[in-house]
C-alpha cells in the first residue's frame, strides 16, 4: 500500500502506531507486518494501534497477531474480524455506533479482553453478544443512551462494568454468572430501585456506585450479602429512611467506605448495632445534605475504625435531646456528648440548623 514505507523507519522502541484521517475504507492488520516483526523480541512494549478522525469501515485482526491495545475513535467503523489465536484491548469509544452484533465460531471467542464502547449512541444492549468473550475482564458501556438491557451476562473473568450516564430505569442481574466481578458503576441514570437478585449474583463485588439515580426504597439489606464489599456510593438519590445494622447488615469485614450524602435522609436507623465488630474497618462515613434533625452516639456503635463522619448540611439540632445553641458552645456537657461518639480524626456538623440561629457552624478535630 503506498506510504506504508514509514512504517519501516519507526524507531524499534515505538510500540504505538496512531493513524489520523485515514482515507481508505478497509485494511487489516496484515499491513503492519514489518512494524511487528522488528519488535517481536521486545516483550516490555506494549504494542498498540489507534485509528482517528478515518473513513475506516472494516478492520481484520489476523490470526496470531500480537495487537495488547486497538483503539477507534470518530471513525465510521461498521465490522471488526478477529483471527485465532488473538488477545487484544479494544476501545470503539467516541464513534457514532447505534447496534451492536458479535458473531463468534467458539474457537475465536477469546479474542477480546477489554471492551469500550463509552460515549457512542447504543440504546440498548443484550448481554448473551459478551457469552463468548471468554477472557473478557473490562466492559465500558457508559456514556450512551441505553434505556433497558437484556440477556443474561456471562462472563467468568469480567471484574468491571461501567454503564453509567445512561438511560436505565431496571435491570435485571438474576441469570448473570460473574464469579470473578468486583466493580458494578451506575451513576446518573434513572434507577429507582436497586438490580433485581443483585445480592444473590455479586458475591464478591467490591465497589458498588448507584449515584445520582432515583433510588429511593430503603434496600440495604441487598448489600447484607456481599461479604467483599469495600465501598458504598448512594450519593444524591432520593433515600429518605437508611437502615444500617446487624439486622440487615451482618458483619461486613472489609467495608471501609459508605457516602449516602445528599439524599433526602431524615431517619438513621443504625441504634440496634450492638456488636462493636460489625463494620470494623469502616474509615468514612458521608451523610451530608441529607436532612437528619438529630444525632445519637449509637448510631455509631460497631464503627471502632471510624476517622470521618461528615454529618454537615443538614438540619441537626439536638445531639441526644440536648439543643445546640450558640451559647452553649463551651457547655461541657455537648462536648462530651460529642467526644462519646469516639470518631479518631473528625467529626462535621458543621451548617445545620439550630433554634436560635440561621446558621450553625461547627467543624472540631476530635482526635485527642
């Protein structure tokens, strides 16, 4: 192909090929034979190829080639042929693709490894066309404007799924078989309720984000289940009543961080926690924006490892029926009583309401 002679004078410490406005509407990766060949020794590059801003339509990985990073970008890409034998990253983010099909003969099913289609125009998306990525451990479908999925995800390596800034009211996780998965993202689409069977398939999740949804059923005890789970983002929902106790929360080892801040929470039930082990590593706890009107050392009982809770804008004026004041900033009694919720680092009250004031600020240090 003409112009392809440069190809040959690429310094052999290159790994990456980066194709602007490429005019040829086909081509597969036959033709960067030479690049290859000069780098097959060096095992610490990291070959990759990226396509932009091209009129590109079709593109074939060749059996055996050796590709870790392919990207597509702004191109007009409609078919992507895998060879035998191929393991490659592929990233089709920022294009315009609207329908996705995967065809496989089984024998070529482990071709992809990581898949991002973020920022196209999918509106929907069935989750059998990944049963055949064998080897798939990333899946990036954030960004477009899917408004249900179906299919059953089945996928023994996948760890990741992105599907936030999307268009989703429900999902359905029952039939999902993901025994390797640890990162589920859902922020900014319109959940109003938590997956169906969640709890049952996502045994060893360990980071759930469900922020800026419309989440707004009190179902914590979905995440009772979920042994691994590390952090917990339920950020700006409409959660008006939280549950957070051995009841509906048995002992989570590893839990180290739970944001449930501005929601429309006004009813903390946390005081039935009587274990001191039941969120024993828990360093961060957010609650604010919420409109919480009172504040009770037991709703922080079994928090032995706790360093921040930030409790700020809300509308707290009583710490255990006793009201905050302005003049009585210096009372003993409130100090104690806030020194008694035993937080190491810092406890945030501050911008909540009180009856004497329009405004009350409070941010202390209690690590002494």
């Amino acid at each position: 192909m003409e112009g392809t002679f440069v190809l040959k004078h690429i310094p052999p410490t290159y790994g990456v090929i980066t194709l602007h406005n490429l005019m040829i509407r086909s081509f597969t990766s036959k033709l960067f034979d030479d690049f290859k060949a000069t780098r097959s020794n060096a095992s610490f590059l990291c070959l990759s190829l990226a396509v932009e801003s091209s009129a590109i339509r079709s593109f074939a990985l060749e059996s055996g080639d050796t590709f870790d990073y392919m990207q597509f970008h702004k191109t007009q890409l409609k078919t992507i042929t895998f060879g035998w034998n191929c393991s490659v990253s592929l990233d089709l983010s920022n294009n315009a693709i609207h329908t996705l099909f995967y065809s496989s003969d089984g024998a070529r099913s482990s071709s992809l490894v990581d898949v991002f289609l973020n920022n196209n125009k999918l509106r929907s998306i069935n989750l059998n066309l990944f049963r055949p990525m064998k080897l798939l451990r990333q899946l990036d479908l954030s960004h477009n404007h899917i408004t249900f999925v179906t299919g059953a995800l089945v996928a023994e390596s996948l760890s990741f799924l992105d599907l936030s800034f999307n268009r989703l009211f429900e999902m359905d996780c029952c039939q999902w078989f993901v025994p390797n998965f640890t990162d589920l993202i859902a922020r900014n689409n319109t959940f109003q309720l938590l997956p169906k069977c969640m709890e049952r398939v996502l045994a060893n999740v360990s980071y759930i984000a469900f922020d800026n949804n419309h989440l707004h059923v009190n179902e914590m005890y979905k995440f009772g289940t979920l042994s691994n789970l590390k952090r917990l983002s339920l950020m700006n929902n409409k959660l008006t009543h939280i549950t957070l106790n051995e009841q509906t929360l048995p002992v989570q080892l590893f839990l180290e961080n739970i944001d449930l801040s501005s929601n429309n929470i006004t009813s903390l039930n946390a005081s039935s926690v009587s274990s001191a082990d039941v969120f024993p590593v828990l360093k961060e706890i957010y609650l604010n924006g919420n409109i919480l009107t009172t504040l009770d050392e037991n709703n922080f009982n079994g928090m032995k490892s706790l360093i921040v809770a930030d409790i700020s804008n809300n509308r707290i004026f009583a710490v255990r029926g006793v009201l905050l004041n302005i003049n009585e900033l210096l009372d003993s009694e409130i100090w104690s009583r806030l020194s008694a919720l035993r937080f190491q680092t810092i406890l945030d009250v501050s911008y909540n309401a009180q009856p004497n004031a329009n405004l009350f600020n409070m941010s202390t240090n209690l690590a002494e």
